[in-house]
C-alpha cells in the first residue's frame, strides 16, 4: 500500500492528560481493530477501514501514541460513520507522545526479549486485510508459532517465533515494535515478549 492507501485518525484528548479518542476519519467498515494493551506510536498503522471495497491504513496522528485501553468490537467488519470513536489510547510516558515515523521510534525495546526480521522486507500482522492478527498482545508463544508475514520482492514467507540463545521456549507477546505494513530492516525488533516461568533459553541448562 502506497501513502495514497493511508488515512489519519482524528485524535481528541481526554480530560486530564489521560490520553486520547481516536475517531474514525471517515464512513466506512472498520476491521482489523487494535486489542486492549497494543502500544503504538504516532504514524504507525493500528487498523483498516474498508471503504468501496478499497482497503485504505488508518494510522496514528502526530503528538499520539501509548496503549490501548479499549477492547475491539465484536464484529469483523463494524460499519462506522465520520467522528466514531473507534477506541482509546493512553499514553506511557512524554516519549511516547514525541515519537515518530522513523523506524529508531519504533525500537522501544531494544535491550529485552525481542524477535528481529532475518531480511528486509514489509511486515504485516495479519494474512490479509479481512482476517485477524496471527497473535495480540498477551498470547502465549512457543516456537514455531507464526507472528506474521515477511514480504520480499512479492513473496510473502511466514515469520515464526524461534527459541534462541536469547529467547526463551516459552513466552507472552508483549508489545508489537513495528507497525502493521510497514518496511523493515534486517535484523530491526519485531515483537516484544515477557518470558513465561520455567521458559528458559534454548542453551539454559
């Protein structure tokens, strides 16, 4: 998808300082809704909206960015009308409300437990744009288990959780560190996880 296939959310402070509505920009069908504890930063694609079967990003604005306090509603495709609150985000910290589209912004955990791209490519979070995530933040991870799609030149590979020298065999998904198609570098953080006790490293004795 090219910037044309993008449309920014309209964010609306909440009383306080405690973060933001983001609304829809636009009538359409919204799919693809972020799950309760995704962080995100400002310009980074959090869901869909398919209008006249085109399939257009819907990405964070600038000054943005925290977690998700909202659970994603119960249907697939949910028909939303312009100004729709689609769901809440809370800020972590200043750092988050600062951030940007460069990829250095999305490194936020660049000392912990985290699964980095074997090559350059576009990273989704889904198979495609009408189905959901292959994992959300909280589930459980064991090797093999797929997080996503690596596109490379057209072919899309699968991109699966490997037990490593520095991961553990078991694991939760705590935060995705890249946004939903976006263009990764080789060896540029992935996904974030939380070691699940007893999980140790594959050479933990």
């Amino acid at each position: 998808m090219s910037l044309a296939d993008q449309l920014e959310l309209i964010a609306v402070p909440l009383a306080e300082g405690a973060g933001w509505q983001l609304k829809s920009p636009t009538v359409g069908h919204y799919t693809q809704a972020p799950s309760a504890g995704s962080s995100y930063h400002a310009g980074q694609t959090c869901a869909r909206l398919v209008i006249l079967n085109r399939v257009f990003r819907l990405v964070v604005p600038a000054g943005c960015g925290g977690t998700v306090t909202t659970a994603p509603p119960g249907r697939k495709h949910l028909a939303v009308g312009h100004g729709q609150v689609l769901f809440e985000l809370h800020p972590l910290n200043a750092a988050d409300t600062e951030a940007t589209e460069s990829p250095q912004s999305l490194e936020s955990a660049e000392n912990g437990l985290v699964l980095r791209s074997a090559q350059a490519g576009r990273f989704y979070h889904s198979p495609d744009p009408d189905s959901p995530p292959f994992v959300r933040v909280g589930d459980q991870l064991r090797a093999g288990r797929t997080v996503g799609l690596l596109e490379v030149m057209k072919t899309f590979t699968p991109v699966k959780y490997a037990t490593t020298a520095h991961l553990p065999s078991e694991c939760t998904l705590k935060a995705f560190l890249c946004a939903d198609a976006t263009d990764v570098e080789e060896g540029q953080s992935l996904i974030e996880v939380e070691a699940i006790a007893g999980g140790a490293p594959a050479d933990a004795g």
